[in-house]
C-alpha cells in the first residue's frame, strides 16, 4: 500500500465521521426537538443539574448588607444587635 492509498484510506475515514448520522440528530421540527432528545438521550449526553451557587450568592450577600446596615444605624431588630450576631457567629465558630 502507497502513500497515496493510505491518504484516500484516511480521507474516506475523515469524510465517514463528519458525515455521520450518529453524531447528529435527524432533521426534526422544533417543536418536537425537547420531546426526541428526551427519549432518544445517551447516557453520556445527561444534562448536568442546575448549580444552586448563583442564589446562595445572592442570599448571602443580602444577609451581610442587613447586617452592615443594622451595624451602621446601630440598630436592634427584635433585641437583636449587629454585636449579637457576631458573638453568636464566634461562638460557633470557635467554640467559646
């Protein structure tokens, strides 16, 4: 076997795996594109679960600027203190 034949032999290969219909979906309408990959879905192409760290980042922050706001006004919300919130977080934290 030549060079040449081994070039159109991986050619061919190259040419059969773009064009393969295993890599791609048959033409479906729109409508029903949810409906085809929903019963036809590999296991490798599972959808990966929706992560939660966007609406843990946002609660979080909201919490530190209630905080900042009730330390800043030195304020007491229901006889609690922006003090009181950090001798319980210590208290947590560090056993005391």
């Amino acid at each position: 076997m030549n060079e040449v034949e081994k070039r159109r032999i991986k050619l061919l290969q190259e040419v059969r795996k773009n064009y393969s219909e295993k890599n791609s979906p048959p033409a479906i309408h729109p409508r029903y594109n949810s409906t085809y990959h929903s019963l036809y879905q590999n296991d490798d192409e599972q959808i990966a679960p929706r992560s939660t760290f966007l609406l843990r980042l946002i609660i979080a922050a909201l919490i530190f600027a209630f905080v900042f706001v009730i330390d800043y006004n030195k304020e007491e919300i229901a006889n609690i203190s922006s003090q009181t919130i950090v001798n319980e977080i210590q208290k947590t934290l560090f056993g005391q």
